[in-house]
C-alpha cells in the first residue's frame, strides 16, 4: 500500500497533497528527515502544513512539496 498514490507526478514547490495520518505514521513509501523536519516521496522533500478531520473519524495531512 502506498500512502503518495497519486497519478499526478510532476510536483513543484508549493504543490500541496493530503494524507491521511495512518499511512503517513507507518511510513510506507515514506521517509522522515528528523534532523531537517520534511518527509522524503516522490523524489521531493514534503512538510505538514495543515490537517483535517474528516467526517468518518479519519484525520488527514495536508502536505506541501518544498523542493
């Protein structure tokens, strides 16, 4: 299971993506950067900008590509 499937795939700076918190904890197809903050997908470096609770209990993370 991936957590980036997505079919966009050319992503620039200050694109913007949701995630929901699950798939992002467990980090598949996922790397975290603790030293500099930022996920590592896709070839791009992603940090949290937001969430969002939906209405079937599940929260999301609004995630912006930063290079």
């Amino acid at each position: 299971m991936n957590p980036f499937h997505i079919t966009r795939q050319d992503w620039h700076p200050g694109n913007t993506r949701e995630v929901e918190q699950s798939r992002l904890d467990r980090q598949i197809g996922v790397e975290y950067d603790s030293y500099r903050h930022v996920y590592l997908a896709d070839g791009h470096e992603w940090t949290i900008v937001g969430q969002i609770a939906r209405e079937d209990g599940k929260k999301y993370y609004i995630l912006e590509c930063v290079e």
